[in-house]
C-alpha cells in the first residue's frame, strides 16, 4: 500500500513539476524582433482559425477543404 501512495505522489509530482516548467517557458521573453514577429503572425492565423472553423460556422459544412488547408499548413 506505501508502494502505491508513493507511486502516485510521485506521478503528482511530476506533473505538477512539469506545469510549473511549461508555466514558466511559455512566458519568456521572445529572443529577438524575429521571433516577436512570428509570434503574432502565427497568432493571428489561430484567431482566424479559431473564427473560421468555429463549431457554429461548421454546423452545415463539410469540414476543410483542399483550398483551405493549403492555406494554413505551409
């Protein structure tokens, strides 16, 4: 019974490590202008994709077509 109590403190542990690294890297600073500007161009393409491909906006389509994806996955 310790063995498992010890197993899954051990897994929280873990997983609570690793928020705290992915919490901290992902509000970092960015490098450089470069990479400034990639950031928000890439979050623009969320947004718009997040706008586009809304579940309301999908109700009545057929999903992706070939034109889009071209589009967003370069």
């Amino acid at each position: 019974m310790a063995t498992l109590i010890a197993l899954f403190a051990g897994l929280a542990a873990l997983v609570a490590g690793l928020a705290v690294y992915l919490h901290r890297r992902h509000r970092r600073p960015t490098e450089n202008i470069d990479g400034v500007l990639a950031e928000q161009e890439r979050l623009a393409q969320l947004r718009a994709l997040r706008s586009s491909y809304s579940s309301i906006a999908m109700h009545s389509t057929h999903g992706l077509t070939t034109d889009d994806l071209g589009r967003y996955h370069r």
